[in-house]
C-alpha cells in the first residue's frame, strides 16, 4: 500500500471511528464534518439534513451559503442533473463531471447564482437513508466541492464506503417512533364519554363499572394516546386517526 493510500486510510478510520462512539446526532455532525472533508479531500462540505426541503443545511466552513445563495438554489436546484441524482436518484456517490460536461455546468443558472460563489468547480454528492424525523423516513445529502482538480476514483470509492456507515449510524440515532399501543374496546368507550364532557362518576354509571375503574382505564389510555389531562385526551380521541390510534381486542 501507498502512503497515499495508507493516510487516506487512516481518514477513513477515523470517521468509522467516530460513527461507532456517536450517541446523538447533534453531537455527532459537527464533529463528523471536518473529518468527512479530511476522508474525501475538499475545499468545502455542505450537509442537507432532509433531501429536497427548505432545512438549513450545516456547512463547513461554516456560513458558506448565504440567503441570497439559498434562494437562488431554491429556484434553480430542479434543473441541476447533480441534486436530481440526490435527491430523487439512488443517490450513490457521483461526480458532477460524470453528469455534464464543464461547460454544460457553467451554463446552469445554479452555477452563476449558487456554485460560483463559494467555488464549487468540482462536486462529489450523495444521498442516503438516514432514519426517521417528525415519524417519516428522512435522506440526508452531502456534497463535497473543490475548486481546483476533479474527484479520483478513490475518492468515489472512499465515500461509497463512508455513505453505508454513516446510513447505518443515523439509523440508530433517529429510529421510527414506536406506533401507539391499541387502545382497547372498553378505554374507547370510556374515551367516547369522556369526550362527549361526562364526569367519571357519569361514565361508571353508563358502562355498569366502579369509577376506580373509569380511573384506571383513563390512566392507561393517557400513556396509549401520549397525553396528560382530560382535555387533551377528549381532544385526542375527537380528532384522533384511526391508522395512529389503533383498538385493541
């Protein structure tokens, strides 16, 4: 092995590195940045949290787009081949020079709004799961720019190998939240009463039980339904969707 080689594959360790000891996410990117631009050597680093949404992205250097930028890529980003590829695409490793030619780049309205400023001559970008957030699955992109010499192979190579990991990280940290436990036949009725504005001593006397156990069928329905009061859970229960809030036997 080279000592190219050798150093690069030591950058590479120390991202796995860090992947491996990662306990939150918030903690974990900042730190992961510089050590993805040390992996894969570049000028600059920009990390979209959510494919294709209005987030703003964490960047290293850090404040590299300004808004003017951000919105010039707001409007200009569906004619770009690369954010395609990205964001919509399998969202492999690719170079920009292997979707276009230089001067098909340059004639983008991105490249003069977006890409020119901060000097994104060559880019290297992908896409990969990363999770969940807000309960839906999320994509996160990265895309590494130089302003000189183009992307190697080894550098294509270096990120395939990093993007499985860092996929395989995010995963753990942002999990699916749980679906709630079914609320049971006798907590929807009881649930149903309550929401129609019925005191528990009501609702005991509607259904032939005691109140203690209107009490206790209203405390394991506040954790099914993820509430804490009987408003919330009058509110939750009238409103409720019947995919999220499933009945049990």
């Amino acid at each position: 092995m080279t000592a190219a080689a050798e150093a690069g594959l030591r950058r590479i360790l120390a991202v796995v590195d860090l992947l491996i000891d990662a306990v939150d996410e918030e903690t974990l990117v900042p730190a992961l940045l510089p050590l993805l631009l040390g992996a894969v050597p570049g000028d600059s680093i920009i990390w979209s949290p959510r494919a294709g949404s209005a987030d703003r992205p964490l960047t290293l250097p850090a404040g590299l787009l300004t808004p003017d930028v951000q919105a010039a890529f707001a409007r200009e980003a569906a004619a770009d081949s690369l954010v395609t590829h990205t964001t919509l695409g399998s969202g492999v490793p690719m170079r920009r020079s292997t979707l276009q030619t230089r001067t098909e780049f340059h004639a983008l309205a991105a490249y003069a709004d977006v890409y020119r400023p901060f000097g994104a001559e060559q880019q290297l970008a992908m896409s990969f799961p990363a999770g969940y957030a807000a309960g839906l699955p999320r994509k996160v992109c990265v895309a590494i720019n130089r302003s000189g010499s183009d992307f190697s192979d080894d550098d294509v190579a270096a990120a395939a190998l990093l993007r499985t990991r860092l996929s395989r990280v995010l995963h753990r940290l942002a999990p699916p939240t749980p679906p709630p436990s079914p609320v049971t036949h006798r907590e929807s009725a009881v649930l149903a009463l309550l929401a129609r504005g019925l005191t528990n001593q009501q609702i005991a006397h509607r259904l032939a039980i005691s109140p203690r156990t209107v009490d206790k069928h209203l405390e394991h329905a506040y954790a099914k339904l993820r509430v804490s009061s009987r408003v919330e859970a009058a509110n939750a229960w009238l409103t409720r969707d019947q995919a999220a809030v499933r009945l049990g036997p």
